[in-house]
C-alpha cells in the first residue's frame, strides 16, 4: 500500500509536463457585435389601435443612444408641438411623450430613420417606425413616386414629399403657412419615395427640398416640385415629380452707404428691368452711374458730387415691383481707383482676356495699350468696355504655346471721377493644343424646339454654351482634361435662356435632359459622340 502511495505524485508531476505554460496577451474580446439591437417590448403596442394615451415605451435587447434624431425623425400626420423622446444618453427604453391633442380616428407614424443605434458599437436599427392609430383600425393604403431635379442629374438629399389633404377647407396658399396632411422622405440619391399608412382621399403632392426642415414652402429658399392632377388614394399609380427654383418678384433689399460716393443696392429675382431714381436735393451738376455687381445680387450706385445730407432718398421699380428706399449716409472716405485681373494666367486662343475696376470706367484709349509676345514681336489689340458690368477687354488673337506681356500706360483709362490708371502689367500664357480634348456630337430626332446645348463640369458650371435652332453638329473644344457632362435645355418659349417654372400657375420649368453619361476627356484626344432625342 506504501508503495502505491509513492506513485501519486510521480504521476501528479508526469502530467503537469504536458501543460503549456501561460502566454501573456490581451484578451480579444470575442467577435466584433454588428447585429442591431433588438425590440423585446413596446406598450402599447406596435400598431396598436383605440389609443388614447400620451406616452409610448420600446424597450431594446441592449442599450441604444440617439443619433442626429432632429433630422432622422419624420412624424406623420405633423402634430404642432414636437414631442419629447429620450434617451438623452444611453438607455435600454426609449419613450416618446406626446404633447399635442391628438385628431380623432388617425393613424400616426413615428419614422426614425437612421437615429436609433446600439451604444456601443453604433449598429443601426434602420427606418423603425412606430404606428398607432386613434381609431379602430390602422390605415393602410400607400403611394409611391420618384423625385428628379430639373437641373441636375440625381436630387439633393434629403427631399421632403409632402401630401395635402383637398378637403372644404383647402387652398394653395396653405403651402406657404401650414404642414400637411403626411410626410415622407426620398430614400436615397436615386429619388424613390413612398408613403404608408395613408387614409383614402384626394391629395396635393408636393416635393420639397428645404433650407429649414418646417414642411412649409419658403418661394427664396427652397426647390418645389409638384404633380400637376389631384391624387386620389387609393391609388396604383406611380408618380414623378421634378423639383425646381422658382424665379422670385424683383424685390430691392438692403442699401448699404459703401464709401464716399459709392452706394450698394441688394436685391432678390432678376435685376432687369429695376430703375433708381433719387429722390433727395442734388447739387447743381449731380451725376450718377449704376452698375451690376459681377458675383453678387446687387446694384452699385455711384455719384457725384459727395453729398452733406444726412440720408438719401430712392424710388426703386420695375414692371411689377416699387419701393421707397431711405439710406443713411455715413462719413467715409472716397474710393481710388484700382484694376484687377479677371482672368489672367492660362488663356485659351478663343478667351478674352478681361480687367475690371473698382470704381466705373468712363473712357479708354486703345494707343496706350501694349501687348508683346515670347518672341518679343508687337501684338496688334484693342480696348473695349462693358459698361454694365464696369469690365474691359484686351481684344487679341492669341495663339497657342505662346506667352504675352500686357502694358496699359498711364492714362489708358479714366472712370467716373477724373482719375487715370498709373502703369499696368500683366501676363498671359497658352498651351499646347495637345493639352486639350476635344468633343464632337452628332444629334438625331432633332426636337421641335430651339436647343441650349451646355457643357458643364461635375459642379454643373456652364464651362461652354451653343444655342441651335435646327440641327447642326455641336463641337465643344480647348477642354481640359476631366470629367464632364452635356445637357440640353428645351428652349420652348425661345428666349435663348432656361425658365424656370411656378407653383401657383402650376407651370412646369422647360425640360433639361442630359446625355446618358459622363464625358471624360483626355488631352490630345477626340470624341465624336451620337445623341438621339426621345422627345420630338
């Protein structure tokens, strides 16, 4: 028996010669959590009916946090007041305390969109919605569309659509003032949409894409879209909507004393057609010019002589627009005259090369302009003006691969104030023509209507423009390599210009279509593209 004993820990120790010793590391932690949390109780109910409460509680599998919930959460019908959701932080409930007087027998829809994640790991619950209704029973119906933008390839996102109800009390104007009836928003950069659990009727549909999220239609700030028939739910149809910029009434804004003898007139629309007429006492020999600012939406006035009064009076109008204007005059100094640039550097031989002042140009003499090129050869040029825009151009024929040195001497120009230019120089260089593409288009079902071809880049700036009124090759060239887009503008009304549309005349904007793709251009390179319209 003693024996045996001794074998105990012989066999104790033989064993322990198979066990590893312990590694030092971290912990892994185990796989990565990517499953959404889960929905394990709501009171009421998801769906419930007869509700007659004021607050809801969903609680999750785990804690969740809200996240950007202002701009997820879409409640349809709007209430008035919004109501109060928490969690603030992380939470295994989330409530939602309703402080509006609920309408009888309506369905509602809280949609959270995005907002609802796991605290830890972010995993998104998507699109959870949670309907209720007042009365017996849910409503069901649907309705479902698609939204483009007129001018450009895929909408802005988010884009609101929005169904008012056309019942005895409705009017257009309740757009302006008044949220309606349900809201949806598109899903993604492809425009679909769809409303659910919507109550038979007949419906305006609209579409906005909004500066404030208020669901009311602001003319200045946001794109309107809209179907131009009442919608009658139920309904098996799909609609398409295409928002738009309406061209707002000519309206002056703020004026704005800028210096001695220089005034600043904003304005909203279009500037054509506005007029000023001071109204105030003016010296003997009072003269004035009026200029349109190049980047902003504004006026530029200019007079003299200075005036000693304390605020000067306007009149501002146009065909369908008049307004006093009082500005208050301040105590500055005068400006002096400076050149810039607009365009200087990379020319190409189709450019003009273009200097603008800051105070107006009166005059120019094109015998004090001078232009040499690499070869130190004389570049025959002349001087021209646009007085709108207060801009002069160097007129010459540029060549490619060449640089020019531009000299306007002392007294080349004279504005408004008797002043003169001191000495001015400027470079400008061409490329290579191989540094360019070049595009060609051959076009065919050439519709009935005049054609604004545009080639604009991934911003959608008009970089080139042809205006056709029958069919003709299109051929844009001197183009830098990138990648592009070519779009066409119905001219229907002939204007040679894009209109937009309007709302309450329930006029569509002049269609623009583009070509099915990008064009991407490389230097020393030619495309010869075909199109073929649809529409005739």
């Amino acid at each position: 028996m003693k024996h045996r004993l001794l074998y105990v820990p012989i066999l104790f120790l033989f064993l322990l010669s198979f066990v590893d010793c312990a590694k030092k590391g971290a912990p892994t932690g185990g796989k990565k959590d990517s499953i959404p949390p889960i929905i394990v109780k709501s009171s009421p109910e998801n769906y419930s009916t007869s509700f007659t409460g004021n607050e809801i509680k969903i609680t999750f599998d785990e804690y969740i946090k809200l996240k950007d919930l202002q701009k997820e959460l879409i409640v349809s019908p709007p209430l008035k007041y919004t109501p109060q959701i928490t969690p603030l932080n992380a939470s295994k409930t989330l409530k939602i305390k309703i402080l509006d007087t609920l309408e009888d027998n309506t369905t509602y829809s809280f949609n959270f969109g995005n907002s609802i994640t796991d605290n830890n790991e972010g995993n998104v619950y998507e699109y959870f919605k949670y309907v209720f209704s007042t009365g017996t029973f849910i409503d069901s119906l649907k309705l479902s569309g698609k939204v483009k933008d007129a001018q450009f390839i895929s909408p802005e996102q988010p884009t609101s659509l929005l169904l008012y109800e056309m019942n005895e009390l409705f009017k257009d104007s309740l757009v302006f003032s008044e949220k309606p009836t349900y809201i949806t928003i598109s899903k993604d950069s492809t425009g679909t949409f769809e409303f659910t659990n919507l109550k038979e009727g007949s419906y305006l549909l609209l579409a906005l894409k909004e500066e404030n999220s208020n669901y009311t239609y602001q003319p200045t700030k946001d794109k309107i879209g809209f179907v131009n028939s009442t919608v009658s739910i139920p309904s098996d149809s799909s609609y398409a909507l295409t928002l738009f910029r309406e061209d707002v009434p000519n309206k002056m804004g703020r004026a704005k004393h800028i210096s001695k003898n220089h005034i600043s007139f904003g304005y909203e629309g279009n500037s054509e057609g506005i007029s000023l007429e001071l109204l105030s006492n003016t010296p003997e020999g009072f003269d004035s010019r009026l200029l349109k600012d190049l980047k902003a939406d504004s006026l530029q006035y200019w007079f003299k002589p200075e005036t000693t009064l304390d605020s000067l009076v306007f009149f501002a109008r146009n065909n369908s627009y008049q307004d006093t204007l009082n500005v208050r005059m301040k105590d500055l100094y005068r400006d002096t005259l400076r050149f810039s640039p607009l365009n200087a550097g990379i020319l190409t031989p189709k450019d003009t090369f273009k200097i603008t002042a800051n105070t107006p140009i009166s005059s120019f003499d094109s015998e004090k302009l001078q232009i040499v090129d690499g070869d130190s050869l004389v570049i025959l040029a002349t001087l021209g003006l646009d007085s709108i825009y207060n801009t002069a151009k160097v007129v010459f024929a540029l060549k490619e691969e060449q640089r020019y040195n531009i000299t306007l001497l002392p007294g080349a120009f004279s504005d408004f104030y008797n002043e003169t230019n001191d000495t001015l120089r400027y470079r400008v260089t061409t490329k290579p023509l191989s540094d360019y593409g070049t595009l060609s288009m051959t076009l065919t079902n050439f519709p009935q209507t005049s054609l604004i071809v545009q080639f604009v880049n991934e911003k959608y700036a008009v970089l080139k423009e042809v205006y056709l009124t029958k069919n003709e090759p299109v051929y844009f060239d001197y183009i830098l390599p990138g990648e592009y887009y070519v779009r066409f503008i119905y001219d229907e009304n002939g204007n040679g210009k894009w209109d937009s549309g309007s709302f309450i005349e329930r006029r569509a904007p002049e269609e623009i279509i583009y070509y099915p793709s990008k064009i991407e251009v490389n230097s020393n390179w030619s495309l010869n593209e075909t199109f073929s319209f649809d529409r005739k």
